[in-house]
C-alpha cells in the first residue's frame, strides 16, 4: 500500500503545487489521479518514487517512509512509463527494456531473454527487438515503455499521462493492453492523466484533483458518474452538459442512444445481442 | 606558369628530400598534443556544465573572451613570461587556450541538446547521475562534442604554422624561411601543403561524424527516411477486432 500523508510541495519558485495532500492507494489496483494541468497529479506521481520530495509530510509504501530510501535503489523497484515513451534513442528495443536488470548485474544473455518474453507480454513482434525507438511507431514504443516498467516485476507500476501523445485508435489499443496486463499481472497501478474517459475506464478507483492537489472526489466510475461531488465534478465528467446522460431513440428497427448534447453514442443491445455491434 | 610549375618542383623536392615528414610529424605533434591537452581540460568541464546545467553563463564568457585573443600575440607574450628556453611550453599554452572553447562548447551543448525527457526517463528508471552521464548524456552528446573537435584542431593546425616564428618548426618553418629570401615558390608551396593538410583533417572529422550517426541514433532524425510500417501484432489484432458480449 502506498500512503501520502499530509504531503505539500512547495517548488524553488515559490510554487505550491501540492497542499496538505491524503492518500492510501491499495494494493493490487489501479488508482487514477485525474485531474486538468496544475492540479498536481504529475507531481504526486512522482513523489511516489523520489524524483519529487515532498516540502512537508511523508509517503509511504508498506508502512516504510521511502524518505529514508536511497532514491536510486526506490526507483529501479518501481516501474515507470511516462508520455512520450522516454526511451533511451541510442539503444536497442531489447536493450533499452533490459536498461534496469543490467544495471542491478542481471547477465546480458538473462536480461535479454526476460527482455524478449516482456516483449510477448506487452504484445510486440519479437522481430522488432532489433530496432532502434525511432524506427517504431507512436504506439509500439509505448509498449517499449510498458515493458521496460515490467522489467524489474516491480509491485508498483506509475503511468504518468502515458497515451497522452498516440493517435485515438492506439490509444483505445493500448488501454485495453493496460487492462489485460492487470488481470494478468495485478499491479499496483497508479496512473496519471487528465482524460476522464481514460480514468473511468482503466481505473478501479479515481481520485479527482483540483489545484493544489485538492481531492475533490474519490470513487468508482460508477460512483462518480451516479452522484458527483459537486458541479465542478460534474462539469469535468461531462454530466453538466449531458454528455453523460443518456436517452433512447428510435433509427429504423434498431434502438440509439443519444446524448444530452444530440451526439449518438451507440446502439443499445437489442434482446437477442447477436447483432450487436460497434 | 612558372610559379605553379616552380611551386610543384618545390614541394616534390620537399617530399621527396623527406624534410616533409619531419616537418609533418612536428606539426601534428603540437596539434593533436595542444588538442588532447585541451579535451583532458575541457570535457570534464564542459560535461559537469552540461549535467548539472550550472555555470553555462560563465563557461559562454570565458570561452567568448578566450577566442577573442589572438593567438600569435599570446604566443610571444608567452615566450617572453617563460622565457626562451621554455618556448615549447609557451606555444603549448597558446594552442591549447586556442583550442579550450570549441571543445568546451561542444561538450555542454552536446549534452544540453539531448531531449530532457530521456534524461528525466534515465533518471526516474534508476540510473544514478553517473550512470546518466555516461550512458545516456555522453554517447548522445558525442556528436556534437566530436564537432568541437573538429574546429578547435582546424582552428590549431592553422595557428601551429606560427610557431616557427619561434623557432620550433613544423610546417610554418619553410613557409616563413621563404619570405624574407623571396623564394614565392617556396611560400606557396608551403602554404598549399598546410591547406592540403587542413583539409585532409577536414575530411576525416566528417567521415567520422558520419560513422557516428550510423552507430549511434539519437533521435533527433529518423534513421531511414520513412518509418518501416507498423506490423500489427496478434494481440493488437485481437484488441481491434470487435468483441461480441
């Protein structure tokens, strides 16, 4: 479990970019901090793994205040993607997801081996092992990043913002990657980003955040969706403007649900389901 | 006519009486000796400017006013300082103050050019600031750090023609013996020699830059002019394929 405790940051410049900030993260889950620029969820991300130390308060993983950890020895525990796969470009896809293992003296023909069936894991061709970060696209150098966060099986992984540069598609790819991975692997997944819809899908729970790092809410989608804190909560999932709220009408023989806003958002699944589609 | 035939007969005569080599290896002895002392001085300093981002406006004014001195005054003032006896090390701290900024230039830019979200990346992964400097900020910022080279040792092999003027040989020797007899030819053919020279070192720096960009991409351009197609793999398919539920 990962414990912020009365946490405030107060950057050089004067900045108060986290004030009075209270979290337990359960393990074994994804949590999403979501939350629009300014409202310091980066920066509590990375407090989770030193690269930002809190002015005041402490943050804990399993009851060991991580200030008393070397920071080096706390981050190549803790798997870390960031937005723009921040791969190392002079390396190779295998050796960049290997960096980590042969730091701590894992042997190359062992790194390179785990490297590869990471490769499998996050869904990318073993042919391209070879390549450069470059020569990939937007999305398979995402999944370079996954993996390189899996490399050490760390039990937490941060996701800062991490599909925030990869066209709709991919990105819809890569959430449903993110999914499965943690079916399979059950991570403690903390996730950044300022996309509703990404938190509501990926996040088991979600904690919204103003300026300063306010929690303004926390929850489940559904909890969120169904009883929103207040109209600023409302406003930033959509709810206000009735993007949310649902209404059926009739196309012919099938059923469409429309928006508040007269935007179509799907077809409802007529009795059968066996027409259903996308 | 007879100046460019005069000047050939000059230097085959230069060649071949094997003074060129002599000359050659004095030459190339002070210049890649006043460049290495200069990358021992200036690399360190440049990377530690580079990594921690600190004294960049310093290093910009000293190197400004470090170019800005004419080297063949700075020679001679040298001399006179160490005295006669000691004028090697006096065209030594000539060159080497000739060749400090390129290099150092080369070294801090090199690494402040690199994309900070892959030193961030290095950093948040686990790689202490050694680590960073040495895998990441040093081999990313070579090419540009190689660039520095390249100017500081053209800019040294053109100035090292001037310490003949006291009397330490290298290719300047016959270029200034030339002048006060009158020997054009022999000016001329001197003088082509050291641009032939220049040229050759030239030459290699950008075969070596080249052989750099080959072995070591650093992202700042794509290595082939199209990106090979994304080969969409058997998890991708099954994600795109619409699920039926």
């Amino acid at each position: 479990m990962i414990e912020f405790r009365e946490v405030s940051k107060r950057f050089a410049d004067g900045t108060l970019a986290v004030d009075g900030f209270s979290l337990q993260i359960p393990p074994h889950s994804t949590t999403v901090l979501v939350g629009s620029s300014g409202s310091g969820k980066t920066t509590l991300l990375r407090m989770i793994n030193r690269m930002v130390d809190p002015t005041e308060g402490t943050v804990e993983i399993d009851g060991e205040d991580i200030a008393t950890v070397e920071p080096v020895k706390l981050r190549r525990r803790i798997g870390y993607v960031m937005q723009n796969s921040g791969l190392l470009p002079h390396r190779r896809v295998i050796d960049n997801i290997a960096t980590v293992p042969r730091l701590t003296g894992v042997p190359k023909a062992a790194a390179h081996e785990r490297a590869l069936e990471l490769m499998d894991v996050v869904g990318l061709d073993r042919s391209l092992a070879r390549r450069y970060p470059n020569q990939l696209s937007g999305g398979q150098q995402q999944r370079v990043g996954v993996a390189r966060g899996l490399a050490v099986d760390p039990n937490i992984l941060l996701m800062d913002e991490p599909f925030g540069a990869v066209d709709p598609i991919v990105r819809a790819e890569l959430q449903q990657e993110v999914l499965r991975l943690q079916r399979e692997l059950g991570k403690t997944i903390v996730f950044v980003t300022h996309d509703i819809d990404e938190a509501f899908l990926l996040g088991d729970r979600i904690v919204l955040l103003e300026t300063g790092g306010r929690i303004v809410q926390t929850g489940t989608a559904e909890e969120i969706l169904a009883e929103p804190a207040n109209d600023f909560v409302a406003e930033f999932v959509g709810a206000a403007r009735g993007k949310r709220a649902l209404h059926e009408e009739r196309i012919g023989d099938r059923t469409v649900l429309v928006d508040g806003l007269g935007q179509p958002a799907g077809v409802l699944d007529s009795e059968g389901g066996s027409e259903a589609g996308g | 006519m007879d100046l460019i035939g005069a000047t050939l007969a000059w230097i085959a005569g230069f060649v071949g009486s094997g003074e060129l080599w002599q000359r050659l290896g004095e030459h190339l002895t002070y210049t890649f000796g006043s460049v290495l002392i200069a990358l021992v001085i200036a690399v360190p300093i440049g990377y530690l400017i580079g990594h921690t981002g600190k004294g960049r406006e310093l290093a910009v004014g000293i190197t400004g006013a470090a170019r800005a001195l004419p080297s063949f005054g700075l020679m001679l003032l040298l001399v006179s300082l160490v005295g006669v006896v000691q004028r090697p090390i006096a065209a030594y701290a000539a060159f080497v103050i000739l060749a400090v900024p390129s290099i150092l230039a080369g070294a801090y830019s090199g690494i402040q050019a690199i994309d900070k979200t892959t030193v961030d990346a290095a950093r948040a992964i686990g790689m202490t600031e050694w680590q960073i400097l040495w895998k990441v900020e040093a081999p990313l910022g070579l090419r540009l750090l190689v660039g520095g080279i390249r100017s500081a040792t053209l800019q040294v092999v053109a100035t090292v023609t001037l310490a003949a003027y006291i009397n330490l040989g290298g290719l300047g020797y016959p270029l200034l013996q030339a002048i006060p007899l009158r020997r054009d030819e022999q000016a001329f053919g001197a003088a082509i020699i050291v641009i032939v020279l220049a040229l050759l070192l030239d030459a290699a720096f950008g075969l070596i830059g080249v052989l750099l960009d080959r072995l070591i991409p650093t992202g700042a351009a794509p290595r082939r002019p199209r990106r090979p197609r994304a080969v969409p793999t058997r998890r991708a398919r099954m994600v795109e394929a619409p699920t039926a539920s």
